[in-house]
C-alpha cells in the first residue's frame, strides 16, 4: 500500500502526518522551543551517584539533571559479559565531578528527567554506527535468515581495516548498492570522529551533536519503497530537504513536492480533524462499537465496548466482529497518539477460544506496521491483553495538552452540592476559630445558586447556630470547585 508524507512547517513547530489510502497512519510534532533530544550526545558531568538505585544524576546543560543506571554503562557492561564476572557497583565507577560522554535514549517526560546511556550509537540513512560496539547486526524488521547473513557480508567487505566499531544494518539498505552502503559508513565514522574533537576541546556539560530535524528525520527513517510523495508547505524547508536528500538519498528527490495551494496542507487531507479526534477519550469504530482509552502516568488503559452495535448472527458474533475491529483502531490508535509503556486493552469477554486467538492474530498482524519497538502477550486469566510499546517521547497528549487547571487532570468536578456541603463545614470551622461580625460566602454562580434554593435551609440553621449573619456573593471567575469565606 502506498504511502504518502505530508509535512506542516511553521516557525513554532514542525508537523508530519504518514498518509496511507487517505487515512492518517501516524502524527509527530516537534516545536521550535522544545525540540526532542533522544539521539543528542553530550558530554556530561556527574552531579550524584546514587548507590541505593545503582544509578547516578548527570548534569547535561539541561534545568533537571539526566538520569544513567548502572545497566546503561555500556563499557562496564561489556567488560563484565567478556570476562564473565559480575558488573562493579556504580559507585566504584563513577564520582561527582566526573565528566561522562553520554546520550539521550528517552525524552524527559512528566517528572521525570531524560534518561541516559554510555553506549553512543549515531543513525546514518542505511546503517547505525556503534563506535564502542564491535558488533554486525541486522535490523529485526528483516526475517530471512538469509539475506541477513548476505547483508552482513556485504557490509564486512567494505568496513576498513581499522575500523573498531561495530554497525547494525537497517531496513532500507535491503535495496542498497555497494558505493551507498560506502558512503553511509564513511559520513558515520567521520561524524564520530568530528564529535570525539569536539569532546576533547569542550568542558563539560556541552552538547556535542544534535540529531537531526524531524523533516529530515522522516526522510531518514520513514521514507522505504512504498512511499509514493513527500508533500511539503515550505518554500525553505522544501529546498533543504532537497539538499538533504541529493546528498544522502538521490532516489528521494523525485518524490518531494512543494505544495503551494491555497488551502492549507493539513486542511486539505483532513489531518487537523484526525488530531482532533486523537485527543478525545472515546474513539467511535464504524460498526458502532466504540473505545475508551485513558493515560495515566504509570500505564494507558484501553476498554473496548459494543455500543449500539447489534449486528451478526448471535450475541457471540457480535462480540467477535467488534474486538476484530477494535485490534485494528487501536493499533492505529497507539501511533497516532503515540502512546508508550505499559497498555493494557480489555476487548469485550469472549467464551469462544477461536475467537479469542483470532482476534490476537489480527492485532498482531495490526502492530506488525509500528515502527516502535514492542512485545505483547496473550490473554491474561481476566481476559485483558498486557502489552508493552517502547516510550522514548511525549505522547500526542502530552506535547498538546496540558491538566485541566480547574479539574487537575482528574476529568471530573465535584457537584455543586458536594461543594455547597464543604463550604458549610469549613464556616463551621471558621467560626470556632475565630470572632467575626459576619462572614460572606464567595463562590461560583452555581454554588450561590444552590444555597439561593435547596440548600437555604441549611444555610439559615447553620447561621443560627454560630449566631452570626452569612452573605453571599457571586464571583464570575470561579471555577464551581473554588470558594472563599471572608470575615467581616
């Protein structure tokens, strides 16, 4: 199935959508003022060892120190494989103060700090560079016993003599001829080799390398036979893609276009409507079924329910059709809002052992299209499917979106009955600790409502009880939760 990839450039962020038979596969953003870091390699310094957590803070010019555990050291790793002995603690290999080259394997996300590894590696078009691995291996994507072992031939015919670093051979380079694999090798060891100047003449923290821009990234890493055109809205960015891609990738230039409609790109294939939807808790399916997908910061929760969905032979067919069409949706789902760690999907219970393997096969055979890393198990004893789907950035969620201030994330707010009860509680309180003429209740339009109305009686008991008078005032600016009680 062919491909298309649309990219929306503005001064503030940069937005791809992969198109595929009109329908949005996947969604990246990157924004100018918060551009991802996983891939960038510093030169760091050691703010803490922490030998509790076998772990240590490294301070990489960032405002929250970087997180390395010990099992991310790559060279005390591999000292400890070849001699067959166990790692060294953390702290016998690292101190404070200590500078460290370093790079980024996840984003910071929520709280927590960007998570680190020793082990540099440095993606090129056709081939990965591990300068510190002497190691061949072939992407996972490739199957065939086979041509992986004639990829690994071919490249090991072309490594020189000296070279002491290993490399892992993409997808892409499948097709490759011989002086492309060449020159994809000699443009890695020379970028290594600019950035071990660099670390040498740079005090620590610094940023040595900077992975590339997300358009250029696209064409590095998503770009393969079955992409058909690679739209583009910008002038600039249009011409330095173009640039890119005579450089590293010739067979890609004819499949760049700039588009220059009046309308805009993501308006025109409908992408904005789908961004949308990918915000929403609850995504509709077409038989009438419908999911409910809530992120928390441990773990995505997915329930798969049949709505108004009544069609099929019997009760059981019904179950069947829409789990097969829920694998499908949340397969897609999972690209499009880009969600990662632990997922755990509730498919509708099914009795029928047939149905329940085949509904695993089709989703299974749907995750097969992500390019993200991820393991996925069967049915547990309550009939949930456990997953896994690696997370090195923000979900969709996350980079557009921030807690609701009036909620605090929590999606719910408390009735104005339940607020109306706490507000006589609290001027109980009040009025024990303090002596007041009178106090006035500020609350939300709701609230002064309620107390207005059914709950005045409780008002005028309470005021008699305390003896002091209580006014009310509305305040327009309230959200229905927030109140205050004024002494008078």
């Amino acid at each position: 199935m062919k491909e298309d990839i649309l990219i929306n450039v503005t001064p503030q962020e940069t937005r791809v959508a992969v198109m595929e038979n009109g329908v949005v596969q996947e969604l990246h953003i990157e924004r100018a003022h918060s551009r991802g870091m996983v891939g960038n390699i510093y030169v760091g310094k050691v703010a803490r060892v922490l030998p509790g957590m076998q772990s240590a803070f490294i301070g990489i010019d960032l405002d929250r120190a970087a997180f390395l555990h010990v099992a991310d050291i790559w060279e005390q790793r591999r000292n400890g494989q070849s001699l067959g002995q166990e790692s060294k603690p953390i702290e016998k290999i690292l101190s404070e103060g200590q500078p460290l080259l370093v790079q980024v394997v996840k984003d910071p996300i929520g709280t927590k700090g960007a998570r680190l590894s020793t082990q540099i590696s440095i993606a090129g078009r056709l081939l990965v560079y591990l300068p510190h691995d002497p190691h061949i291996g072939v992407s996972q994507r490739i199957e065939d016993e086979t041509e992986r072992q004639v990829l690994r031939e071919r490249l090991l015919q072309i490594l020189p003599p000296d070279e002491t670093g290993g490399f892992i051979i993409r997808t892409v380079a499948e097709s490759a001829t011989e002086a492309a694999l060449l020159a994809d090798l000699q443009y890695l060891r020379r970028l290594w080799r600019d950035i071990g100047e660099r670390a040498a003449t740079s005090p620590a923290p610094a940023l040595l390398y900077q992975d590339l821009s997300l358009a250029q990234r696209v064409l590095r890493d998503f770009v393969n036979e079955e992409t058909g055109r690679i739209v583009i809205d910008s002038r600039e960015n249009f011409a330095r893609l173009q640039a890119f891609a005579s450089e590293y990738m010739p067979n890609v230039l004819p499949r760049l276009e700039h588009y220059t409609g009046e309308r805009p790109l993501f308006d025109l294939y409908n992408v904005e409507d789908e961004i949308q939807k990918a915000l929403a808790r609850r995504v509709d399916l077409k038989s009438g079924g419908y999911l409910i997908i809530d992120q928390t910061e441990a773990l995505t929760t997915i329930d798969v329910n049949t709505g108004g969905f009544v069609g099929g032979r019997s009760f059981d067919d019904t179950i069947f059709k829409t789990n097969l069409e829920a694998a499908q949706v949340i397969a897609r789902q999972l690209r499009l809002r880009n969600l990662g760690g632990i997922i755990i999907i509730d498919f509708i219970d099914m009795d029928n052992e047939e149905h329940r393997n085949a509904v695993l096969h089709e989703f299974r055979k749907a995750l097969a299209r992500d390019r993200t890393h991820m393991t996925l198990n069967g049915f547990t004893q309550l009939g949930l499917v456990e997953m896994t789907r690696k997370r090195t950035r923000e979900s969709l969620a996350h980079v557009l979106c921030e807690p609701c201030p009036v909620c605090q994330g929590r999606g719910e707010l408390k009735t104005a009955q339940t607020v109306c009860f706490q507000i006589l509680r609290e001027l109980l309180r009040e009025a024990r600790q303090f002596e007041a003429r009178e106090f006035r209740i500020l609350a939300s339009q709701q609230v002064i409502d309620l107390f207005l109305d059914e709950e005045s009686q409780g008002l005028a008991m309470l005021s008699d009880f305390i003896g002091k008078p209580v006014s009310l005032q509305v305040e327009s600016q309230y959200n229905q939760e927030q109140f205050d009680i004024i002494l008078m």
